[in-house]
C-alpha cells in the first residue's frame, strides 16, 4: 500500500502553525505535493491542502505549484483532479519528478500554468486498465465505458500536448517509457527544470 499524506484538518487561528510538511503542503514555495496513489479520495485530499495553503499564506490569487510523483491510480480520480485544477482561480503549475505515470501523466500535462519536469524523471502512459466482472450484461456494459473512457482519455492527451489522439492510441498499446526530453519534445510538458548547482566534470 503506498504512503498517503495526512488528510488536512481543519484550519483556525489555534492550528494555523501547525508542521505543514506532514499534510503535504509547502507554504514558501506556494506547493501542494500530489499522493502517491491518484483516487478520488486523494482528489478530495488534495482539494483540502490547496486550502490549507491558502489559509496558512493568505493569498488565494497566485500561482500555486503541484508536486507530482505518482505511479497512478483511476482514472475518475484523474478527472477529478483535472476538473478541481479548472476551476481554481489561479494558474496551476504542475512539476513532474521521480515517476509520473498512468493517471499521473494527464494530471501533469494539463496544467493551467507552466508545465515542468525534472531532467532525471520518467514519464509513462499506457491504456485504462479495467476489471471486468459480473453478469454477461454487465460485463458488456463495463466494455463499452472502458472503451469510451479510453477514447476520451486520448482525446485528453491531444488536448494537453502537440500529438494527436491517433499518436497515443498507437504508443500506448504497450506501456510507453518516456525522457524528460521526450515528454517535452511530445508536448507534455513546457520546459526542463534545470540544476542550479552544475555537476563539476
């Protein structure tokens, strides 16, 4: 089982100082750091550091910036991260770094702000995964909404990058392993974070 933040309390006067690391958030770089796993209960947590930040720097207008390291998770928690960083007023820079993958890919590549990855971290997209069972009529039914939910998650990807749906529908019939380069030269992302401590030679 992967390691989650605490969910965020309720922030007031008496607890507005409280160790906000251990709720994921980072308050002097204006940060919200993404669960390992991607549900929709990690969706509403996030929802709830985003306003733990805001309570703790009391500026709900500037950019704000989303840590993702995440190995993936469903894609209704996908969505609902996606659809949460639309209706923020604010831009919403997401940073990819260490493994940003399934689920986690869409989330990075549809930020409202800048787009940017680490130059060691490693970006893969694959098909929906779906579990099937149930009554015949049932599993008929999950077949198409898989179906559907892949031909929209393509249509997502084209969206949020400068391929087209047919480009990642034909990519990801198996997984697809990408750079940091690659995710930028593919349009996932904006730019390459750059060290700013240059390895001596």
């Amino acid at each position: 089982m992967l390691q989650s933040f605490t969910t965020p309390p309720t922030i007031s006067a008496t607890n507005i100082n409280t160790d906000l690391f251990q709720y994921g958030v980072l308050p002097a770089e204006r940060a919200v750091l993404l669960d390992p796993e991607i549900t929709v209960g990690s969706a509403c947590d996030l929802a709830a550091r985003v306003n733990l930040l805001f309570d703790s720097t009391q500026d709900d207008k500037s950019p704000i910036n989303w840590w993702i390291s995440c190995y993936g998770g469903d894609v209704h928690g996908m969505y609902a991260l996606i659809d949460y960083m639309q209706m923020l007023p604010m831009k919403v820079n997401t940073i990819g770094i260490g493994a940003i993958m399934s689920a986690a890919v869409s989330v990075l590549a549809s930020g409202t702000g800048e787009r940017s990855i680490t130059k060691n971290s490693v970006v893969m997209a694959h098909q929906i995964s779906g579990w099937i069972n149930g009554t015949t009529s049932d599993m008929n039914t999950e077949t198409i909404q898989v179906k559907q939910s892949q031909n929209k998650l393509y249509s997502l990807l084209e969206q949020y990058s400068n391929q087209k749906a047919a480009f990642w529908k034909k990519k990801t019939s198996t997984n697809l392993y990408l750079t940091a380069e690659q995710s930028l030269e593919y349009g996932l992302v904006d730019k390459i974070i750059e060290y700013k401590h240059p390895i001596k030679k």
